[in-house]
C-alpha cells in the first residue's frame, strides 16, 4: 500500500482533456487501430463502437485500479485480460438486447475489444499505478477521444461513400456515393486526410511558439553584438 | 535510493498467485452470469422480432403465421426454437394461406449469405426475399436488395414443382445481365455477378429439396391452425 502511495500527482483536468487531444488514443497515439478502420463505415457504427469501447474501457480500468495492489505483478497480464474481456461479454450480450441489427452490423468487432491494445494499453500504463478515480477520470477521456476519433471518421466516410448522415440523405439522390469510401481503402485515406489536417494544426501551433522564440533570440543576440 | 528498480523483485508463493487468479475469475464468472441472465429473454425476443419481421417482410398480405419443421416428407408444427429446416406459414386474416417463407443460404463473395424467400403454392411463384446474413462489398453485392432490375425478377419466378413431386420442373438460374429468357431465370446484375449468381444458386437448391414437400403437404398448410 504506502510503496505505490510515493507522490500521486494530483487530479486535474489534464487528466482528463489528455485523452481528447493532448493523447488521442487514435490520432497522436494510434492505438487500437483494427476496429477504427473496420467500423467507421457510418456514424451510427462508430458511436456504438465508440460507447462500447467507452465501458469497457471505464469498467476495466476502475477493476484495475482497485485491485492493484492485491495483484501480483507476475499474474497482472493475465488478470487484465480476464477483466478486460469480461466487460466485453457483457458489452456482447448488452448489444444484442438492445439492437440485433446493430449487432450484426458491427460483426466480430465487439468480440474483438478484448484484445484492442488502447484498453490494455491503459490498464498497464495507467490503470495499475494511479488512484481509482484519477483512472477512472483518464479512462473517460480516452474513451471520449476514441470515440471522437471514430465519429470523425465515420461522418466523413458515410457523408462521401452514401450521400448520408446517420442515415440522413444529405446530398440531393443525383449524387453518385464514393463506393471506396465505406471499404476499407477508404478508412485509410480518411484517416491518412484527418492525420494530415491534425499534425499541421499542430505543427502550426508550435512552429509559431518556436518561430516566436528564435525571434526575440536573435534580436537579443544582434542587440549583444551591435 | 532505499529500493533500487532493477533488484529482481521476490517470487510471492503460488498460492497468492493461484488465489488472486481465481478470486478474478470468479468475479468474472459472476458478471457475466448475471448479465446473461438478464439479457436471455430480451435477445430472444430480439430475435423473435426480427424473423417476425423477415416473415411479413416476404409475405406482405399475411397477418399470422405458424411454424413448420420439415421432417423428410413430411412437415411438423414446430415453433422457433426447433432445431431443423424450419418453413414459416403466413395466412391472412381470414386463415387463408398467402405464401410460406423458406430460409436458403450459399456462399457469396466474402461469406455466407443467408436469406429468407417467399414462396406462393398457388401461382408457384418465388415473390421476394429477404437477406438475414450477408457480409457482400458495399455498393456491389448489397446490390441484390436494392436495384430495381434485379428485384423485377422476383415478381414471380417460375418454382413449379415436377409431377414426381421430386424437384422442380425448371432449374433456377442466374443468367448474365440483359439475358434472361424464361420465368425461372434470374436476371444477374452487372458487377454483382458473384452474389447474384448466390441467390441463384441458393434458390435452386433449397427449391429442389424444400418446395415438393411443401407441395405433398399443401393440405395440410392450408388448413392451418383449425
């Protein structure tokens, strides 16, 4: 108990805003990649993925966390995992009490949470060495950016490939769909475009902070030398 | 520097390890009983809904239907969840039979594609289908519920059944697109050769084996529930 306790840094909103942004699960961290190019053919697949991943990530994180100093570390894995896919049976069977349909839709992809890197991920980076609600909080907000990230994707590829949003015609019935879009080809580009689009706003922010910082550098340095 | 990271950390016994491995499991086995529990009655009528859906969806004009489970020669009053070929009987409001739902399935382009099709005794008709299970490409094989010259084919596609009440006079077959001659062949559509050729393929065969015993047995659907 007190080994763990060293210095907990303190719970802020950081923690929660980093896995919006800051560490999006898929855009700066790419993980759990498989399901993100797989589902994101609409948004209504992406948001139930999205949630689904949300609890399980949640669920397993808070389990984690509050038995993480009666795990050993030798059998840490091997617990995670059995938690991790637990919360995905109930997922499973949720999923289908609430919509066949949608089941059938997303296929073998709830299954195959239990072995999205993104949850284990966290479970072993975070979940294990911080405190029950700061995991809880932290597992929230990656969940939020993962799902973020999903939405994203699927409203583009569902906008392009059928004309639609959340089932909604969008463009007028002449508009022929970009059929690529919804297979799989089409997540790739769409998330190659959203990687591109977010890695220069970025790059422009601190390109910015740099070019301001070399700026008043090199005038304080020509001021020395004249 | 009291603990230094790198210093191999001692073996706990395995009783902790087995201990803390079974008490997780048991959690585990706990949830997931419960949510099963819970669930079980919601998926079955999930599921009762959507073939109830597929039903209607063929046979338009019904009102009812009963279950039937094809047993060799003969068909057996059944509901749905008796393992086995299952036919579904649709009658109107006035018990009048209108068509029975046959279910067929053959291998498509990606996967199995399961389908139900309606079938009317009287014009020997095959009048419509409904796809329960498909994995086919988007915007190609999904096709087959979709394109209007495709579903032209299915006004009434010829399935008489042969005086030997063996099989059907006519083979159904998937012809190549703009060359469909005679009732009992499908019109394929172009680009979607693969699929179409499955609901062909599918018809045919569960045609040949389903439709004379349904045929033998006619009486006995007509009379229904009385």
């Amino acid at each position: 108990m007190t080994h763990t306790t060293k210095k907990e840094t303190p719970l802020t909103l950081d923690v929660f805003t980093a896995g919006i942004w800051k560490e999006n699960p898929v855009f700066v961290m790419m993980l759990g990649l498989c399901p993100v190019l797989a589902v994101t053919n609409s948004v209504l697949n992406s948001l139930a993925m999205g949630l689904a991943s949300i609890f399980v990530l949640v669920c397993s994180n808070a389990l984690v966390s509050a038995l993480r100093n009666f795990i050993p570390k030798q059998v840490r894995i091997t617990t995670y995992i059995i938690i991790i896919a637990t919360f995905v049976t109930l997922v499973d069977y949720i999923i289908q009490a609430v919509s066949l349909d949608l089941y059938n839709r997303l296929g073998a992809f709830i299954q195959l949470i239990v072995v999205n890197c993104l949850i284990l991920g966290r479970a072993e980076a975070y979940a294990s060495k911080n405190s029950f609600t700061k995991s809880v909080v932290s597992a929230f907000g990656m969940g939020l950016g993962f799902t973020l990230a999903l939405v994203m994707l699927g409203g583009v590829r569902e906008l392009l490939g059928a004309g639609q949003l959340l089932g909604y015609q969008v463009f007028s019935t002449n508009f022929e769909p970009w059929v690529v879009m919804i297979l799989p080809p089409g997540g790739f580009i769409v998330l190659g475009s959203w990687l591109l689009l977010i890695n220069y706003i970025e790059q422009r922010k601190t390109g910015k902070i740099i070019a301001n910082n070399t700026a008043s550098h090199c005038t304080v340095e020509s001021e020395s030398f004249g | 520097m009291s603990t230094p990271e790198n210093q191999v950390p001692e073996l706990p016994s395995s009783t902790k390890l087995i201990s803390t491995l079974a008490t997780v499991a048991m959690i585990s086995g706990l949830l997931v009983v419960l949510v099963y529990e819970y669930t079980k009655p919601i998926i079955a009528e999930n599921q009762r809904l959507a073939t109830e859906r597929a039903i209607f969806k063929v046979l338009p004009e019904a009102k009812t239907r009963l279950t039937f489970v094809v047993d060799q020669d003969k068909l057996i009053l059944a509901n749905d969840k008796t393992v086995g070929e299952l036919v579904y009987a649709g009658y109107d409001a006035n018990n009048r039979l209108v068509g029975v739902a046959i279910n067929a399935a053959a291998q498509g382009y990606q996967g199995t594609i399961k389908i139900l099709y309606g079938y009317k005794p009287d014009s020997a008709c095959i009048t419509g289908f409904d796809v329960l299970k498909s994995t086919e490409t988007p915007g190609f094989g999904t096709k087959i519920t979709t394109d209007p010259g495709f579903l032209a084919n299915f006004k009434c596609l010829d399935a008489q059944v042969n005086v030997a009440q063996s099989g059907l006079i006519n083979k159904i077959i998937t012809v190549r697109y703009g060359t469909k001659q005679h009732d009992w062949e499908i019109d394929a559509i172009s680009g979607s050769t693969i699929t179409s050729n499955a609901i062909g393929r599918m018809l045919d065969k569960s045609g040949q084996a389903i439709l004379p015993v349904i045929a033998r047995n006619i009486e006995q659907l007509k009379q229904g529930q009385q």
